[in-house]
C-alpha cells in the first residue's frame, strides 16, 4: 500500500509541473506580442549613462516608457537603442514607414506603413522582435500623410489620424478587437492636436481650420466649447480622465487650462507659466503632473510638485520615468524620481 501511496504522489507531482509548464508557456512564452498590457517598472538607478550616442542630425527622438529604449530617425533610416546592452540596431528595414509611436506603457511601438497600395498599421516588440499585423485602414496614394497614431493606454483603442495630398483629414479608429476598424463618421478640415484618454476610450481632437474642439466617443462626436478657442491647443491627458490645454501667445504656451473630461471647461483650473514655452518642452505624465524643460537653466521642472531636475547638456525628451539628454556624445537617461530642490510656483 505504501508503494502504492508513493505511485500516486509522484505521479500528481508529475502532472502538477507539466500543467504549471504549459501554464508558463501559454501566459508567458507564446503571449501575444503586441498585447497591450499595464506593467510596474521601478527605475532604481538615479543616473545612467549608456554607453552610446546618437547623431547630432537624429530625428524624432523617443523613449520607450520605462526608459530601456530609445528610438530615432536618421538619413531614413529607424533605429533602436538597448540601453541595457549599448546595442544599435536598425529595424523595420523592409518596410516604407509612414508613422512610428511608442505605445504607452509598453515596450512595443505601433507602425503605419505602405503596404500594396494600403495604409497597413501594424505593432513590433522590440524585446522579442515580433511583429503583429493588425490590418488596413485607408488606401494610399501619392501623398498619403499619417500625422498621428494615438493610443489610450487602458483600453487599448487606436486613433489613427490620415491625409491625403492637402485633401481634409480622416480619422480611423481601431478597437481592442482589431478587426473593429471603422473611419469617424465626420472628415476633419485641418487637424490640429489631438489625445486619447487614458482610461476610457475617448478621443479630444482640433480641427483648428475652424478652430474647434471635439469629443469623440462612442460612435458619436461633441464640440467641446472653450472660451478663446482659436489660441488653444491640446497638450494631452493625464490619469482621472483630466484633459491638458494650453493657451497660446503666438506660437508659445503661457497658461495651461486643465479639467476634467465632461465638465464646464470654464470651471477649470489655469497654471499660468512664468515664461512663454514651446509645446515640445511641455510634457502631462499619467499622475497628472505638468513637467516644464528650460533648456538655458538645463533643468525641467515639474510645476505641480515644484521639484526640478537637473541635467547637464542637450535635452531630448521626458517621459513618465526619465529625462534623456546627452552630452559629450554619451546619452543619459535620469530618473525622475531624482530630485533636486523645491522651488516656488506662482499660482
């Protein structure tokens, strides 16, 4: 009998590790690559350097999320940096790219490209290097634009925004099925900015021809009025589904007027800058926090906490994790956890 006994518990552990085996392999090793997923990074290094540099002439420089990736334009040509392993690769090759974007939250980069006389959109992983198809939109033709793909983090629908040889814009939206592909029901003039809501799938974009702002959702659209339209423009979403504007002194921002998505915009909040800035020194993380860049003090200075961060050289670009520059031809990546000092914010 104990023989017996020792049979049975063998065998249960037996088929107890084949089953937990196959349970790694079909949540772990064959996951869809392009599956967007929430994931936890915590950035324990306050600075590092990584052990390469990018041209002076790069183009549309951007960090992945957690700050393991950068990507760029050179001569036409789309490269990626392993910041762990100082790697330089182009990728994509094979393919007449018209839109790369890192989707958020994800070490994935979303693709619009020139396929059989279609605008195809498809992902890459770029940590196993697979590529998932997810399908046409629009056809192309000479002088097909893609200006914009943007992504809402939670839901997992995309807004890909189309031109086509100075004709009026179309905007295509895929759901999290990706055979949910359908085109807005309304063509835009011109298309100014534009975000996706990060938690719901909600769409804020300009069609800044008529300087109006819109409200897509749900198969259906809503003007979004604000007082001083035409010197408006979006600068993004953050979490509590708060949207981010800035107003506009010629083409600089010096207020910023944010509030919740579905309220009175004349309830909402302004944080008057204390110097004009360009659109692309102001950044919205996902907590809701305004990080500003000045370039002359060589610091970006987050004006809802009142920390700043220091970095010494040419600034490239900030996200929810790090600040990347470079100087004397290496990059650096900060966390922007490393703070420096508090300083005081007018209100």
């Amino acid at each position: 009998m104990k023989k017996i006994n020792k049979i049975i518990v063998w065998a249960m552990l037996s088929i107890m590790m084949q089953c937990a085996g196959l349970l790694y392999l079909d949540k772990v090793f064959f996951k869809e690559s392009s599956e967007f997923t929430v994931e936890k990074v915590e950035i324990t290094t306050k600075n590092t350097e990584a052990n390469v540099s990018i041209p002076t002439n790069a183009e549309k420089v951007e960090v992945s999320f957690d700050g393991r990736f950068i990507t760029y334009y050179l001569d036409d040509k789309f490269m990626l940096v392993n910041i762990k392993t100082s790697e330089i690769t182009e990728i994509l090759a094979d393919k007449e790219i018209l839109f790369t974007g890192w989707v958020p939250n994800n070490n994935v980069i979303i693709i619009a490209e020139e396929l059989y006389g279609k605008v195809n959109i498809n992902t890459y992983n770029v940590k196993n290097e697979v590529e998932n198809p997810i399908g046409d939109v629009a056809s192309y033709k000479n002088g097909t634009e893609v200006s914009d793909i943007v992504v809402s983090a939670k839901t997992g629908s995309k807004y890909v925004c189309i031109s086509s040889g100075g004709d009026s814009s179309t905007i295509y939206r895929i759901g999290i099925e990706n055979d949910d592909m359908k085109a807005l029901y309304n063509r835009v003039t011109t298309l100014g900015s534009i975000t996706a809501l990060p938690l719901k799938d909600v769409l804020i974009y300009e069609d800044s021809y008529y300087n109006n702002f819109y409200r897509y959702a749900n198969g259906s659209r809503e003007k979004i009025d604000f007082a001083n339209a035409n010197n408006l423009v979006i600068l993004g979403a953050g979490s509590d589904n708060m949207i981010y504007m800035g107003e506009l002194s010629g083409d600089k921002v010096v207020k910023i007027i944010y509030g919740v998505d579905e309220t009175d915009s004349s309830t909402w909040k302004t944080e008057t800058l204390e110097e004009a800035k360009d659109i692309k020194d102001i950044t919205i993380n996902s907590k809701n926090e305004i990080l500003i860049n000045d370039n002359l003090k060589g610091i970006v200075k987050n004006i809802t906490t009142g920390n700043t961060i220091t970095y010494e050289g040419t600034f490239m670009t900030v996200n929810d994790k790090v600040v990347c520059y470079s100087d004397n031809g290496k990059i650096y990546l900060k966390s922007v956890t490393d703070v420096d000092k508090k300083v005081t914010t007018k209100k």
